[in-house]
C-alpha cells in the first residue's frame, strides 16, 4: 500500500476552495471517530529488542477496539501483532535508565507484567519468568551485584543465586505490649522454677530460642506500621539501606451519585470523588539500615524555608505544614534524591540524602505563591520525572525562570547547571541509552507548535542542539535503543496523527494513512492563530475561523481544565467541536478560541493568572475579545455568543451573570457552578479551601452571581458525569428558579459520563448549541432577518 505524503493531503483539500466546500451536518461531525474521521493511530513505541515500532491502531475501524500493529525501523506495511505475540512482548524501552530495572552490565532487564516479574535478556530476546503468585509483585530492582529485588506487598525480596530473602519485616497494628505479672503470679512462677529442673531447662531454651530469632544474621529489623498505609519502598544499590514513607490510613468522605438507565431496571448508587477541603495526609519518610538493625525517621523540617511563617503571609496556608516525599536511590550506593512537596503544594525541595547519617542536604527550593506545576512537574504534587545521568548528576524540571526547563544538580557540591534555557517550554526528554543524547520535545520557535531536538547531554549541549522535525504541527518522540531512531506521532490542525518513522539525518517516512476520502474531501480550515488584544496590554493567542459569507454575529469558543492549549497547530482532542466551529463558520459564523490566561503552553505567569480569583482575569480574556470582534468585524456585543465545557462551562456562567452586556447568549457545558463542590486536587490548588479562603470562593463561583443573568444561557449535564456532578447543576437550576429567571434550557444526557461517548448525545447536545446560537445572536434571534 503506498502511503501519501501528508502535506499533498493538506494541499489538496485546501485547494478545493470555498466554492466546492461541501455540507457538513451535524450528525455527519458526531459519528464515532473511526467512521467519519478515520481511527488514528497512538502510542508509538520501541522495545528493548528494538527491531520494530509498535503502536495502537484501529485502521478503517476494522476491529471491535484499537489493536497493536507494528512495522520495521525503515517503513513499510504495518501488521497486526498476533495476540500470542502481544502478551509476550519484551517491555517498552523508556531512554536511559539508571533506576535499577536493568542489570550493571545492561544485559537483562526486570519488568512487572500482570503482578509477575520477569526479566528479558538482551542478547539473546529470551523472557524468563520470576515469579508466578495470586500476589501482585512489582517494582523489579537489579542491585549493585546483580542481585534481583521486587515488592509483594508491604515487603521486599531479594532473590540471589536461587535463594529468596525478605528485606523487611513491616508489621501491621502495634508491637504486642508484654503481657501484665500481677506479685502472686511472679511468685509461684518463680517457685516453680526453683523447685523442678526440667521447667528451669525450658526456660533457659526459651530464651535462647528468642535471643536467636532476634540475632539471626541478615534479618530484617521488625517495625510495627500502627494504624499508617506503606507508600513508597525501595531499597538502595548496595542492599544494606530500606526507604519507606508512612502516611496516616484516611479514607475521605466520599459523594454520591445515582445511575438511573441501568442494563438491570434498578437505579444505581455510585461512590465518587470528595470534594474541596478534604484531609490532605502529610507522609514520614524512614530509613532501616540492615547492618546496624536500625530505623530512622529523616526530619523534614530540616529543609531551608520549610517553616518560615514570613513565607506564608501572601495567601492563606495549611498551618499543619506537613510533607510529601519520593525517595529515588542513585546507583551509587547509599545515596538517593528526595523530591519532597508541602501538602498545599506551595513548595517543593530536591534534597540529596546520605542514609548513612540521615541528613539532607537540600539541592533545589521551589517555591510558588500559587502552586507548583508546569511541563514535567506534577500539577497534583506526585512524584515528577527525576533522572539520573551517567556522571552521577541529578536532572529535573523547575519553573525557576518562569518556563519549564532542564535542570542538573551535583549531588557533591550542590552545583546546579540550567540545560535548557529561553522563552518556551520543555514539553518531554528523554535520554538515549548511552546516555549521550538528549531527545527534546519543544515550544521552542512558536509556542503553537510542538517539534523534536537532539542535544548532546555535555558541557555547552544547549548550543549545538538540532531541531530534527519539520512542518507544521505536533511531533512527538519515541527513540530507539540505539538511539539512531525515533518513532514519531505527527498532526496538524486539519489532520489527525499518523505514525511517522526517522532515521537521524534523514527524513521521516509515513507508515499510517487513517484518513478516510470523505472526512479529506472538506477543505478543513488550518489553525490561523491570530493575537487578541487583552485590557492589560498582553496578546491572548486564539484559533480564528473566518466565514466567507459573515452574517454579523460571532462564537467565542471556551476550552476545558483551565491548565489545557487549544490555540494550536495540531490535531485537537476537541476535534468535534473542530468540526462544528468550521460548520459554524460555513453558516457564516465568525470563531474564536483563546488560550486565556490559566491555559498550558505560555509559561508559570499565565498558568498562575486566575490564582484565588477564577472568573477574573481568564474571563476579562474573553470580554476583550467580545470588544476585539467588535472593533475589528463591526459585530455587536448583542450578537457575540459564547460556550464551552467544564472550566468552559463555568466561563460561560460566570460571562453571562457578570458581564452580560458583552454577550448576547451562551451554552454552559458539565460546568463548574461552585468551587466548593469540585474536587479537592484542582481546586485547592488555585483558590485554597473553603475554609481557609473563603473570599476565592464567593468571588469565583458562578452560584453566586446568578442574579445578574439577562440572556439565553443553555446548560448541558451528563447525569453519570462522576467529575462535575450533576449536583452542581441542579443546585445551579434551583437558584434560577428562585431568582425568577426564564429564559434558561437544562437539558440532561441520562447515560453520560463527563465527557460525553454516544453519538446521539453528542448530536442532541450540539443542535441544542446551534438552536441557542442561531436564535440569541444568529439570523433567527428576536429581530433578525428570519426573527
């Protein structure tokens, strides 16, 4: 089959020309994927064998879900990988690794599949299989010596030379108390004793017998867990040290939800998520030193800056100031990296510890009044990517100059060196397995784009990088083992991804063509990305749709998360609401869709933007762009609708109840009604807790404000939606009623989740949107031309 080149693709459709455009329908751009569009491939991988790419493909929809497909180095035909041959594959190879799942000599590797180890051997493709238990093992470490560790459970065993050895004896509930000897008992045990020698003799064996248990040689010291749950467990290089972290064992409230269209007849509870202000639990970090039978708890407070109250005074903050660690263990013995978060995610440390001593000694501080987050750097505090690299160096992420880059630090002398640097962020790294090469995913050049660079991980790298990806679009990386490959995902705007593969030096080769010849045949409008001019003097990047034949009126379009990118040049996941904005546009609707302040790709300021005040500065994005279309299309406030889901949602509410003289009508959604009903990860993040700050709340949630609206709102909700909770609608609902307002539509989607997965939904919910469009600013409104 010969593929064509994506770029012929794109230039025939655009040249089909607005005069051939053809028709879409709704019920065309709702289809599922595969029919209409064409299922895109995903995923694209090595093994460590490293003689095929392997990816996820449903080509022409041709079987019941996505199946794994693979395909030589150099191109060619894809095929279906045999599912025998599937559930035996080597492991993904993942760059260089120095933590512990390849051997010293780099010729095996542990891996964990479906709660077993295994260990795969490089030189000659064999799997061999460890263990075969109903328990579930994981987090295969090769030692030092060669020697192979894994977790069961709240334990660690090392098998060495056929023999297996538990590491830890973690115990749960509390060390047994010596059982209470009244006077008179003592006595006539001691009597006893005195007068019959075979029960002196088994005393005297019974002592011995624990003396001997509790000396046994390489026995792991006891430690009692009392009422606290395990999370991390590792051991070091060199076997002799176990790192642990401990955690109070609290079970937050949950919420609760009903499912009325079940396959039963009967309506269903669901438990879901809690929300805002539940128990954030702190963790201890501990140290067992096999050779001395001793456990230490590290003291975190030990951290610069870890107490300091003038820190705090900005914004409201957890008193308990309690912590989170990951423990990472270097490969050299006895030396690990702490990446240690505060529980209100205002800071964040990369400590080097000595578990010798237990002393850390701080490499890295970050500290944000907002939050920490950013490219490679967890939004929700868990551990984020920390490598280590072939000099002993540690790297990571930080937002130390406003962008998310490189760093590595000596984990001797402390000294931190920035391995990348500019206005624009580092997206993914991956190092080569030698260890020698960088792999970079990028903003570099055009925050729109995303595109792959090699840098030498040497001294003055960052100057002799290379940009190795061309076009427009998105690019994203998969290296080979012998790092002189990638496997590449590509998209554009109009295109959805195709696996691409590249050899260095050369050009990439397509091997996937999962566009089907009548989703081509529209000319799909590109993502022209136009500056709108915001109140404070910045310019807002925003997808622009350009009718050919205006009718006066405009759609701004709302994304989702907050923390997302949209305004871009690549495939978006909000590929049907792509396809309705060009709809819209052929009925001679003009869109646009920003990237306000809080969204991805534009750095630490304008991810922070909306901090203790959500509905403030994102939402002034779009009253200026009500203005921009105004002042640059001559559209009318009155003819400007806006919409979106979930944060889109809530932008909605919050644009019509408090700044309705800049919009004529809007559809809000699954949206955000109140703050203090969402999650506690996200929303804690940005405005605090309820409790703490209660102001973020009252100025940010759209419950309040609903008084102040004046035209025709449509809201949307799936009633099994288990993230914005149906509740959070109907409260809204209630409030409207009580307030007398009329001019209001809920319509639910029964069996629908948060993002919504029927095609009759989908099309239920965007004729809707088009109904409210076209009759509160489009041709049909109160006083149009067909009124």
């Amino acid at each position: 089959m010969r593929i064509p080149v994506l770029a012929l693709l794109v230039a025939a459709a655009s040249a089909a020309g607005a005069q051939d455009r053809p028709a879409l329908t709704i019920e065309q751009i709702t289809q599922r994927p595969e029919t209409w569009i064409g299922a895109w491939p995903s995923e694209p991988f090595w093994t460590d064998a490293g003689d095929a790419v392997y990816f996820e493909w449903n080509p022409r929809g041709a079987f019941p879900a996505d199946s794994l497909f693979r395909v030589a180095p150099t191109g060619g035909e894809p095929e279906q990988v045999p599912a025998d041959v599937r559930r035996t594959l080597p492991p993904r190879f993942q760059g260089y690794a120095a933590d512990g799942s390849y051997s010293p000599d780099r010729a095996r590797r542990a891996f964990a599949r479906d709660g077993d180890v295994f260990v795969y051997h490089l030189g000659t493709g064999r799997t061999e299989r460890v263990t075969r238990t109903p328990a579930r093992e994981s987090n295969p470490r090769f030692l030092a010596d060669g020697s192979l560790v894994y977790r069961t459970g709240d334990a660690l065993v090392r098998i060495e030379d056929g023999q297996i050895t538990q590491l830890t004896d973690l115990r749960e509930g509390n060390e047994p108390p010596e059982p209470p000897v009244s006077d008179r008992d003592a006595y006539l045990r001691d009597q006893q004793r005195r007068l019959f020698d075979v029960l002196r003799e088994r005393a005297r064996l019974d002592s011995l017998a624990e003396a001997a248990e509790r000396d046994e040689p390489g026995a792991p010291p006891v430690f009692y867990l009392g009422d606290q749950r395990v999370g991390t467990l590792a051991v070091d290089a060199g076997g002799r040290f176990v790192a642990f972290t401990l955690a109070d064992d609290v079970a937050p409230d949950p919420t609760l939800m009903v499912d009325y269209v079940t396959e039963t007849g009967e309506a269903a509870e669901i438990r879901a998520r809690p929300k805002v202000g539940t128990a954030r639990v702190g963790a201890d970090l501990y140290v067992q030193d096999a050779e001395r039978d001793t456990t230490v708890r590290i003291d975190l407070t030990t951290l610069p800056g870890a107490f300091d109250p003038s820190d705090y005074s900005d914004a409201p903050a957890d008193s308990a100031r309690l912590f989170v660690p990951w423990l990472m263990w270097s490969p050299t013995p006895g030396v690990a990296v702490v990446d240690v978060r505060t529980v209100d995610n205002k800071d964040r440390w990369i400590a080097r510890l000595d578990a010798a001593t237990g002393t850390l000694t701080a490499l890295d501080r970050q500290r944000d009044q907002a939050w920490i987050a950013g490219p490679g750097i967890n939004w929700g505090g868990g551990p984020s990517p920390v490598g280590f690299l072939p000099d002993g160096r540690v790297w990571f992420h930080s937002e130390r100059t406003g962008w998310s880059h490189l760093y590595a630090a000596d984990l001797d002398t402390g000294a931190i060196q920035a391995l990348t640097e500019g206005p624009f962020e580092i997206e993914e790294a991956t190092l080569t397995a030698d260890g020698r090469t960088w792999i970079l995913e990028t903003s570099e050049g055009d925050l729109g784009q995303r595109h792959v660079w090699t840098m030498p991980n040497a001294p003055g790298g960052w100057d002799r990088r290379e940009r190795v990806s061309e076009g427009v679009g998105k690019w994203d990386a998969a290296v080979s083992p012998d790092g002189r490959r990638l496997a590449l995902l590509h998209s554009t705007s109009t295109r959805p991804p195709e696996v691409f593969v590249q050899r260095l030096g050369d050009a990439p080769v397509q091997v996937t063509d999962s566009v089907t010849e009548a989703f081509a045949a529209y000319p799909w409008r590109p993502a022209e990305i136009v500056e709108v001019p915001a109140s404070d003097g910045v310019g807002v990047p925003a997808r622009i749709y350009r009718p050919e034949t205006p009718n006066g009126a405009a759609v701004l379009f709302v994304h989702g998360a907050g923390y997302l990118q949209n305004a871009h040049r690549w495939w978006s996941g909000y590929h049907r609401e792509y396809q309705f904005h060009n709809l819209l546009a052929d009925a001679g609707y003009l869109v646009l869709d920003l990237d306000y302040r809080a969204s991805a790709g534009y750095g630490r300021d304008w991810r922070t933007a909306v901090y203790r005040h959500m509905g403030g500065r994102d939402l002034q994005d779009y009253v200026d762009a009500s203005r921009y279309v105004g002042d640059e299309f001559g559209i009318d406030p009155e003819r400007v609708a806006i919409y979106g889901g979930s944060y889109g949602g809530f932008i909605t509410l919050m644009a019509l109840f408090t700044e309705p003289e800049h919009f004529g009508g809007g559809a809000a959604l699954r949206s955000v009604t109140d703050w203090a009903h969402y999650n506690d990860t996200y929303t804690r993040n940005i405005l605090n807790t309820p409790v703490q700050d209660p102001e973020a709340y009252l100025r940010s949630s759209p419950i309040e404000f609903a008084a102040g609206l004046e035209d025709p709102l449509l809201m949307t909700h799936g009633l099994v939606d288990d993230n914005v909770q149906p509740q959070d609608i109907f409260r809204l609902s209630q409030r409207l009623i009580e307030l007398g307002k009329r001019d209001w539509e809920l319509a639910i989607a029964p069996v629908e989740p948060h993002g919504y997965t029927e095609p009759t939904s989908w099309a239920d919910k965007l004729h809707r949107i088009r109904d409210l469009i076209d009759h509160s600013v489009g041709p049909r409104r109160a006083g149009g031309s067909e009124g």
